[in-house]
C-alpha cells in the first residue's frame, strides 16, 4: 500500500517545480513523526536540499538517514538531488568538541571562580 502512495503522490507533484514536489514528499519519504521535526528550506543550484532541524538532538538521527532520505526524495518526487544539508543548531557532539577557554567563557560560575583566584 505504501508503494501505491508514493507513486500516486508522485504523479500528483508532476506539476509543482523541483523543490515544491521534494518539500511535498518530505512527510512520505521519512515519516510523520521524523518529517515533524524539521522542514525543507530551499534546493540550491548543485541539487542539495536545504533542511532545517527544528531540535539540535534530532540532527544526528537525520544525519543517519541522509542517504536513504535522498533515494526516497528522488524517487517519491522524481527529482534529481545530489545530497541533504541539515541545518539549525548545533548537535550535541559539536558543543562537546567546543574549545575549553569558550565553554568557561560561558560559565558564570567558572568566571567568578577565576575571579577569586
């Protein structure tokens, strides 16, 4: 059944330009729930879909997915694309790898500490 609906809705896009048919099968091709976590924003000239994720701790999860994300895309929409950019903000892992002087510039009480040094 859901073969048929993918086909159905990729007949249905043929009228819609390549990025309004691929922002249309976002919800088929990664599901309800992962499609509510992030939108599509814009397909640029080397055929990479722009995607924002709404909360950084589902970036990875997305990240995961990308290359079967793309075939879906491609073959729900019947779009050409290269790849998907994910977008917003940071992952968990990035903040972990953020330099040690910037992380106690952020922390009051690593700052007062410093102070009464």
């Amino acid at each position: 059944m859901r073969d048929v609906l993918r086909g159905a809705l990729g007949r249905s896009l043929r009228t819609l330009s390549d990025e309004d048919r691929l922002a249309a099968a976002w919800a088929v091709a990664c599901g309800p729930v992962l499609a509510a976590r992030a939108e599509v924003l814009h397909l640029d000239e080397d055929r990479t879909l722009h995607v924002r994720v709404l909360h950084a701790e589902w970036r990875e999860q997305f990240w995961q997915m990308r290359t079967m994300l793309t075939d879906e895309l491609c073959r729900i929409a019947g779009v050409r694309l290269q790849t998907i950019h994910f977008e917003g903000q940071s992952s968990t892992r990035k903040s972990a790898r953020e330099a040690p002087a910037a992380r106690r510039a952020t922390n009051p009480a690593a700052a007062t500490r410093r102070k009464e040094r």
